[in-house]
C-alpha cells in the first residue's frame, strides 16, 4: 500500500512539473509579445497612459483605423472639384509629347486649346479617385498581424508603400475605363483631337501621339499615393488628427 502511494505521488509530481513547465513556456511567450508590442512601441512613438500593455488586437485595429481614416480623407479631398487641377502639388500636366504641340501652337495663338484639354486631363482623375475609397478598404480588411507590425515597426510611409504594392495594378485596372468615359464626358477626347487637328495642320511637324488614359491613370495613382503619405505621417504625429478612441488610445503620446 505505501509503495502505491509513493507511485502515486511520484506521478503527480511529474505531472506538476509538466504542467509548471508548460505554464512557464506560456508566460514566457507572453512576456515575449509584451517585449514585441514595447518594442514596436518605442519605434512608433507609441506610449501607453494606462498601466499594462496595449494588446496586440488593440495596436493592429488602432493601424487600420488610421489607415481608414487617412484614406477616406485622401480621397474625399482628391475627388472634389479641383482636388487634382488647382494642387501645385499632384496637378497633371500635358504628357512631354504636348508640350512641343502648346509650344508651336502658341506661337500661332492657339495655346489656349492646350490649357483646356490640361483642364479637362485633370478633371477625369478628379471624377475616378473615388474608386480607390473600396481598394484602401479592402486592402485594410485583409492586412495580417505580421503586415500591421511590420507597418508599425516601419517609417512614416510603410503603410504607404504596402498600399503601392497591394493597390497600384488593381487600381489602375478599376480606374482606367472610369478616366477613358470621362475623357469623353468632359471633352477631352474632343480637345485633343482638336488641338491635334490643329497642331498637324501645320507644315513640317512631327507626328505626335499621346495616351492620354495611361497618362491620367498613372497622374492620379501618383496623387493619391502622394497624399496617402502625407496623411499616414499626420496620424502617426499629430493628435489633432486621430479622430477615434482607438487612435487616440494607440496613437496617444
């Protein structure tokens, strides 16, 4: 009889070491992501004004709602009336090709066919950046642990350049027949065959062509991505724009 309870108490203390091993392997993984979670959060500027760490669930919904918030805005402010005309920064200019066609058109008093058609090139990217509010908002949904820490542990444009890498074909794809149709709808198609009737109506010019669909899509990928930037880099450092308790709970200094 005591041989069996020495047995049995030799089983259950092996078991309690398993279990103490095994608990201790489980804190360790905890005490592992809350070095990780610190870690990210000293690279980012993240800081915590309550005790204990933020979760991981909480720093990754806290990335994709500023990600939300930045590309709704970005293409809220593009899509308007002159987001990409009256902008220094992302207006669209005549294709390099044009510009000799503005230049010998001036010299007749005709350069006012090319500001049109400039125009109208910026309206069609003005009237299709709505169409990237659904591609941020599907490129956010599908965004992994492991690609929001890589965001946060990257520079002010990380998120940025994900985006570029995930949005830029697609984008263009759903973009193109929108800025074709209002090439159209806006008379751009029509001015540039005008200017261009014009332009070969003179003697001794070169043939010249443009794609004047390639050439905006590419205008307005640039403009949004230009802005995307700018605004990834306001949430991350200015707090006047973390409009939501989980930005300001991940992203409070």
């Amino acid at each position: 009889m005591k041989l069996k309870l020495v047995m049995v108490a030799v089983g259950m203390s092996g078991l309690l070491m398993v279990q103490t091993a095994q608990a201790n392997d489980w804190m360790k993984s905890l005490g592992d992501l809350g070095v990780n979670l610190q870690d990210i959060g000293q690279k980012t500027g993240l800081q915590k004004k309550v005790t204990g760490a933020l979760s991981a669930k909480d720093m990754v919904a806290g990335l994709k709602d500023a990600l939300k918030v930045g590309s709704e805005r970005v293409v809220q402010q593009l899509s308007h009336k002159n987001g990409f005309n009256a902008d220094p920064k992302i207006h669209i200019p005549l294709p390099d090709s044009l510009k000799r066609v503005k230049s010998l058109l001036a010299s007749v008093g005709a350069a006012s066919l090319m500001d049109d058609l400039e125009l109208k090139l910026n309206r069609a990217a003005e009237a299709a950046t709505p169409k990237a509010k659904q591609l941020f908002g599907n490129a956010i949904r599908s965004m992994s642990f492991q690609d929001a820490r890589g965001i946060l542990q990257g520079s002010n444009d990380a998120a940025t350049q994900y985006f570029k890498d995930k949005m830029s074909a697609p984008l263009a794809k759903e973009m193109q027949p929108i800025i074709e149709q209002m090439l159209q709808k806006v008379g751009a198609i029509q001015a540039y065959n005008k200017v261009m009737g014009q332009y070969k109506s003179m003697p001794f010019v070169p043939n010249i062509q443009a794609n004047l669909q390639k050439y905006v899509t590419q205008g307005a990928l640039k403009g949004v991505f230009h802005y995307m930037a700018i605004e990834e880099a306001g949430i991350r450092k200015n707090p006047a724009k973390r409009t939501t308790d989980i930005l300001k709970k991940v992203f409070s200094r």
